[in-house]
C-alpha cells in the first residue's frame, strides 16, 4: 500500500470537498485505513482546502500521544474501521443543502433521478439531544453503519457520516445526495410560493 498515494487522494478530496463547503476551515474529518489497526487522519487545526503532509497523522488503535494532535471524529473513525470491513476511507461532511433539510425531515426521498436511483431512500438519524453527542456518537455512528447495511449516515443538525472502499464512490454519493436535498428545497419553495 502506497501511503503517500493515499494521502494524496485525501488532500484532493479535501480541496473537492471545500470547494463545495461540505468542508470549513477546522470543520469536517476524512481519514483512510493504512492497515489492519492503523489509520491516517486530519488533525485538529487542519485547513481543508490546503491538506498535505503535515495536516495528516497516522494513527494506532491503542491510543498514545498522538491522538491528542488529531480531529476530534477519530474516535469515531477507529469505531467504524473496527466495525465495518469494507470502510477503507471515512468522512464527515457538513453539506448545506443536505444538512438544511436533515432539520425539518426524518427521511430523505429524492425527486430527482440519479439521487432516487443512487439512494431511493434515506433515513435521516435524530441524535436527540446535542450536550452529550459527542460521547455517543463513537458507540452510535459505527452501530447504526452495522445495523442498517447502508454507506451514509445523515444526521440531524449535525452534517453526514460516508464511509467506502474508494474516494471516488464516496464523493459520487455525497455529492448526489447534496443535489438532491438542494433539488427537494427548490421544490419545496417553490411549492409554498404557488400556494401564496
């Protein structure tokens, strides 16, 4: 395996990615498995339209000091790495459109045709109350993975969880999904505009 590859495909999705604003600057997480208990992911204070080298930090299952250096989602990655053999990459976005509309739906059900052929249907995840999400979000994310057989997790106020074997299939869907969600609130405008 090619670890500079690898991470050169992060930093490219990561620049794809910003330029859509499913990244902000300290916002979001992307990370690629490198071995059976090893991972490479951002750090803390990484710059997403800007990854290199310096912004990744391979890290081991068994927590040591590095860790205190990585995003705060690492916990969260190692739980689905540990979870789900074929997560090979890992990434939490905060799409606009998709995140919007995860506010006021419990489902996502396209209108348009490569977001219903892609997905047909999306449950969108309620994690309640937000002042302990994040403890419960390394147990919750990689269980709701396991249980519903399913590639992307959104999640209610919070942005999406996408794991895939490759970058490109990754970015396919997100990116079909964030279409989709922009499409059903153009929709729904322009319903309620109608009816005015």
């Amino acid at each position: 395996m090619d670890k500079q590859h690898i991470k050169r495909q992060l930093a490219s999705f990561a620049l794809s990615m910003f330029r859509k604003d499913f990244f902000s600057i300290y916002h979001g997480s992307l990370s690629a498995k490198l071995d059976s208990n090893l991972f490479t992911i951002n750090i803390k204070s990484a710059i997403f339209d800007s990854i290199n080298e310096q912004s990744l930090i391979d890290l081991f299952y068994n927590k040591d000091y590095r860790w205190k250096e990585a995003s705060i989602d690492a916990s969260i990655h190692k739980g689905i790495y540990r979870q789900i053999s074929d997560a090979k990459f890992i990434t939490f976005t905060m799409p606009p459109f998709t995140t919007a509309f995860s506010l006021n739906h419990s489902t996502i059900i396209p209108k348009d045709y490569f977001g219903f052929k892609e997905f047909g249907k999306i449950h969108i995840y309620d994690p309640k109350k937000f002042e302990d999400w994040y403890e419960r979000a390394v147990s919750e994310i990689p269980q709701y993975f396991q249980q519903t057989n399913t590639a992307i997790m959104v999640i209610r106020g919070y942005g999406v969880y996408a794991f895939s074997r490759d970058i490109p299939t990754m970015v396919r869907q997100l990116s079909i999904l964030e279409r989709s969600c922009r499409i059903l609130m153009l929709d729904h405008s322009q319903s309620r505009l109608d009816i005015d």
